[in-house]
C-alpha cells in the first residue's frame, strides 16, 4: 500500500494497516515492536493528578528549585 490515492484515509482500520505496513518495512520487525512499545493510552485521569501534585505551587517556588538545581551543577 505504498500509494496514498489508494488508502482511504477515513477508515481507521485501513490507515492502521498501511501504518503497520510502513514501520515494519523501514524498521522490521523488531524495530516496530520497540517503536510500538513507546506508545500507551495510559490510565486514570492525568488531569486531577496533575492538579493534586501542584496544588499549592507558585510560579516563584518553580522558578526558586530550578535556581537551586542550577546552583548544584558542578
């Protein structure tokens, strides 16, 4: 499926394929799985946790620990 005009870019399954396709003849085998493994649909809700970690943080206290992790380099 190396011609685009043939792949009906509406049909996720058809994409997928001509995906798949397109990985393992530039990686192989292997490299398509190694290039697979870096993507995950992750799970719970990134935005609650992100909002429970940096509650309470200011701009200032970022910018200070980054001052301070600079300080630190040899």
């Amino acid at each position: 499926m190396s011609n685009n005009a043939a792949i009906n870019f509406r049909d996720p399954a058809l994409v997928r394929k001509a995906g798949m396709s397109a990985l393992q003849k530039e990686l192989g085998p292997v490299g398509t799985a190694y290039f697979l493994r870096q993507f995950s649909v992750g799970q719970g809700d990134y935005t609650a946790k992100r909002e429970k970690l940096l509650a309470g943080i200011t701009l200032d206290d970022i910018i200070a620990n980054v001052r301070e992790i600079d300080r630190r380099k040899p």
